[in-house]
C-alpha cells in the first residue's frame, strides 16, 4: 500500500513502512536559555542538504513565551521558508506546526501556497491548534475554543485550494467571483496534523494528510500509532505517514547507552540506530532531530549522524 502522491516535499519524506530523517531549525546548542543566535544558520542549512538529510522544520512560536522557553528559529515561519527556498534546492521544507487560531485561514493559505510554489513544491505544512496560553489574549483570542476554530481554520485552508471558492465560513465566506492566488504546485498542499489539537480520535482519522506527535517509550508509542491507523481505516480513508521529533545529544563514544535528555536521550550512534530502527518497525515514517542539547560540534554531528545512521534510513 502506497501513501498518496501530493507534492514533491511530501513525496520524497514519506514511503509506507520507511523512516527517513530530518532536522529542525535552528541548528545550534542553546541549552541554558530560549534564544538561539542563529549563527551560520544558512551555511548549516546547506550542509544538512549536501548530507542527504529528507527535511527541515521550523516551528510557530510568535512569542518568546517565559514559561515555554524556547523562541524557536525566531524568524517568522512562512517569511523564513521564502528564504530557505532561494538558498535550497532538494530538501523539503516543513513546519511543525502553524498555530492555526492564531492566524486568519486565507493569511495561512496565502502564504503557504506561496512558499511551496517558490520552493518548486517542497513545503510540508503542519497544523496544530496551539499549547502556549499566554498568546491567545496578546492577540486577543480567546483559548478554551481554539479546538473548534482550529477545525473551522482547517476547512478553509482546504477550500482554497479550489479554483473560485464559494463557501460558509465562521472565518468568511468566499463568494466565488474571486480567487486567491497562487495554487500550489500540484493543486493542494499535505496538512499534516500536530498531536490532538483539541480533536477526537475520529476526527483525527479522517482528516489530514498524516500525523506528527511527540517521542514516548516504544510500546506506547506503537500502541498510540495503532489507534490513529485505525481510526484513519475506520473513516475509509488510505494509509497516512505519522511523524515524530526527537532531541538527541550525540556522544564520542558510539557505545554510550542512553539518557534521559528533554523529549529525548545522551547516546552514541549505535543506540540512536538501534531506537529509530524500533520506531521504524512501528509505524512511524519519519523523525525530526533536534540538536538543541547536543553538546559535540553541530557541523561534526550532523556529518556523523550522515555516515553512521542516515544510510540506514534513507526512503
């Protein structure tokens, strides 16, 4: 069974029962404060490119938030990809995730499209209904409904993908004499969904293109996967790639066993091989590394983990 073809980032992520491996931005060690510098963030960039890496992801943090801790890449996410699809040629570019109840559906669309269109296709677009209290009332949202907005927020994405839509929605209602502009590339875009975003297992299962979720022991995991799989099965729908993070700190000494890090493990490369491998037999398609906590040189690290484990899981 095959997962549907979208576009070319999506495509080249994703293969049933592979894992293939990313990276999030930004691509440094800042363990004792939520600011990254974001030196020689493109030069990195190119090089996780140059290494064969399937993916970058950047996430939507609009604020520096003191209890969450992490600023995140900083640069606004849609303007950031407009960037990075100037300066990259083959990796595809994903966010995980757009806070969708913070953003106006068509801003969301619009620039989505845009970014895919300049990347030749690349953008993978995650969508999440949000986490971070605090910036619901900075921008004057309320937060006990960001579940319900969330859903109506992802209708109308999808409904702009269409030539000249007309529709109902809480968020507007197109007319159909206008149209927005760009299309994507291949005339729509994969809306992978973060965690529950405030939804139902059924609904989880018959929307989105996929599913990103957070690293948890094995055996949880795989059960959690199952029941997505088979709430997606339930809704009729074909098989969806499910995506993981993950925060690694990579030892000199391959044979370090592993400890516990923040959503995530200090090892050496024989144990990070031998735990994506027991992901990869469970279901999961792809994992984005974080190097927040790596210790080693990131340029050093990035090379190893290309000549010791991306060989084994390249879809």
């Amino acid at each position: 069974m095959e997962f549907d073809q979208i576009n070319a980032g999506y495509n080249s992520v994703y293969k049933p029962e592979k894992l293939s491996l990313g990276v999030v931005v930004p691509l440094e060690h800042y363990p004792d404060g939520p600011v990254p510098s974001m030196k020689d963030h493109i030069e990195r960039i190119k090089l996780v490119e140059e290494l064969g890496f399937s993916s970058i992801w950047l996430r939507d943090v609009p604020f520096n938030v003191p209890t969450f801790g992490d600023a995140g890449q900083m640069y606004d996410p849609f303007v950031y990809l407009g960037y990075l699809a100037a300066h990259t040629h083959r990796i595809a570019l994903g966010v995980g995730s757009i806070v969708l109840p913070l953003r106006h559906p068509a801003h969301v669309a619009k620039a989505a499209a845009s970014a895919d269109v300049l990347s030749n296709g690349r953008l993978i677009l995650g969508v999440a209904s949000g986490d971070r209290p605090e910036e619901y009332p900075a921008l004057n949202q309320p937060f006990e409904n960001r579940g319900e907005r969330f859903r109506h927020s992802f209708d109308y994405i999808q409904r702009m993908w269409e030539e000249g839509a007309s529709f109902e929605n809480p968020y507007g209602s197109p007319y159909g004499g206008m149209d927005m502009l760009p299309k994507p590339v291949s005339g729509r875009l994969p809306l992978m969904i973060t965690g529950a975003s405030q939804q139902s297992p059924e609904w989880l299962g018959g929307n989105g293109d996929g599913w990103i979720t957070y690293p948890r022991n094995v055996a949880v995991q795989e059960r959690i996967i199952g029941e997505w799989r088979a709430n997606t099965e339930a809704a009729g729908r074909s098989i969806k790639p499910a995506s993981q993070s993950l925060y690694i700190d990579l030892t000199d000494d391959a044979d370090t066993p592993p400890s516990p890090i923040h959503l995530g493990f200090r090892s050496g490369t024989k144990y990070v091989r031998e735990y994506l491998k027991s992901i990869e037999e469970i279901g999961i398609n792809h994992v984005a590394l974080n190097l927040r906590f790596n210790q080693n040189d990131i340029e050093d690290t990035l090379k190893r983990l290309a000549d010791e484990i991306l060989p084994d899981f390249t879809a």
